[in-house]
C-alpha cells in the first residue's frame, strides 16, 4: 500500500504545481483533469498488480483513497463545464448563474444525505459491505459496477460524488462571495451622493415591467444597450437585485389579467396629475 499511498502523495503535488501556473482558470481545470485520470490509472494498475490486500486496507483504499481522487476528477469535470458556460459580462447574470448551479447541487446532496453523514462521521458499521470487492452481500445493497468489478466497490462511486458535492459547494459558495464583494466595490464607486438614499419601494417585478418595456421602446441609447447591461445599470441606481429579468417577464406574460399592471397605474397617476391641474 505503500505505492499507492505514493501515488496519492504524488498527484497533490502536481495539483499544487498546477495552481501555481501564471495559466487560464480553464487550462488550469484542463490540466487537472488530465492529471486525475492519469493518477486514476495508476491506481487501477496496482490494483489489479497486488497478490494480496488486506481487508482493512482495501476498504481504507476504496473508502479514502480512490475518492479522492475520483471525487477530484468529477469536480474538473464539472468545474470545466461551469468556465465554459459562465457569463462573460453582467454580475447579476453572474450570481444567478452560480444560484442555480447552488441549488442543483443541493438536490443532489439532499439524495445522499444518509450515506454523505456515515461519511462525514467516518462510521466503519457497513464498510465490509460499502468497500470490499468480494462480499457476499453486495447485490442485496446495490447493482455492483460491472464495467470494474476488479476496481470498484458498491459504495465507492457515490463517495467520490460525495467528495465532489462539497468541493463543488465550496467553490460555488466562494465565487458567489466575489462576485458580491465585487458588487459592493461597484456601488460604492459609482453611485453618487445623491443617489445613496434612493431606493425603488414597489415590487421587484414592476420594476422589471418597466425596464423591459424601457429596453423595448428603445427609449434607452436607441435600444442598442444589451437588456443585461441595463439591467444591471438599474440595479446600481436602485441598489436592488433583480434576478433573473426572464423569468419575471414570464411570469408578466402569463398573467391572465393586467399584463401592464405598473405602466398602466403610472398611466393614471399621471392622469390623475394633469387633471387635478385643469
């Protein structure tokens, strides 16, 4: 076990390299994935090269080792989609992105709460069952891997996914702290004195109404500013987060009654104001 222990040893080094590089984020996650499956390989190598292991030591390497490497490898992979897909502009559209990603994750987390927590509390009851290879019991509990049976165990998968879960929530949690510092920094330097006491006090989806309409009007720079740009433009003014403007124009779209809800109460305030003047 030593060998492997090595190995182990031997890819957090290379991840240490890999972080120092002056590099992308994205080739960085590039690299890592190579380095995690290149380590995985090794691994299955020794393995299957053994005479003999133990049976502590094959439930230490399914239980602790191979997840984290494996947990590794599905949090690059994940983090490589996350960088492609991320919004090149806008923080609100930012945020919201990291939110939904936050929110799928905590599904799939709340699906292995059980077996997260006989983790977390490193409990040993079912380990004869969760990481042996061999054990007689093993289809009562779960459909084996039979791609690897010389590689993998009932349970050693889903804790590597559990391993990824919480490298993946402590990323997340991480940008989405950035991205609000960041914001702050924003508001801060571009709200003017007078604006600092200047709240919008009707609901965040009669704003929306307006802005959409604002951005379809044209009445904005011609209509040639991106409605994410004023978005976010108003968000700054009003110092107010408007989430996903999309979702809000649906929810506008599908109302059976008052579409124009807020334009038209503007409309009669108005109103209201050149008649009270005649």
């Amino acid at each position: 076990m030593k060998k492997i222990a090595t190995i182990v040893d031997n890819f957090d080094l290379a991840i240490t390299d890999v972080k120092k590089l002056n590099i992308s984020k994205l080739s960085k996650v590039e690299k890592s994935i190579k380095i995690a499956r290149d380590c995985l390989f090794q691994l299955r190598l020794e393995m299957r090269n053994m005479d003999s292991i133990s049976p502590r030591d094959e439930i230490h390497f399914f239980k602790k080792q191979k997840p984290k490497i494996h947990g590794r490898l599905f949090f690059y992979l994940e983090l490589n989609n996350f960088l492609i897909n991320f919004p090149e502009s806008g923080i609100s559209e930012q945020q919201i992105y990291i939110k939904e990603h936050i929110a799928i994750l905590k599904v799939k987390k709340a699906d292995v709460f059980e077996f997260a927590k006989y983790c977390r509390l490193n409990a040993t009851k079912y380990d004869h069952i969760y990481f042996l290879r061999e054990d007689p019991q093993l289809d009562l509990f779960m459909i084996r891997n039979l791609e690897d049976p010389e590689f993998s165990t009932s349970h050693d998968e889903l804790a590597s996914k559990i391993v990824t879960f919480n490298l993946l929530m402590k990323f997340y949690t991480s940008e989405l702290e950035l991205l609000n510092s960041k914001k702050e920094d924003v508001v801060k330097e571009v709200r003017p004195a007078i604006l600092q006491k200047l709240r919008w006090t009707a609901s965040k989806t009669a704003l929306a109404e307006l802005v959409i309409s604002l951005h379809l009007s044209k009445a904005i720079s011609d209509g040639e500013i991106e409605l994410n740009k004023f978005v976010a433009a108003v968000e700054l003014i009003f110092d107010i987060n408007l989430g996903n403007i999309h979702k809000i124009f649906d929810q506008i779209r599908d109302r059976e009654k008052d579409p124009t809800k807020f334009l038209d109460s503007l409309k009669n305030a108005l109103i209201k104001k050149i008649n009270s003047k005649l």
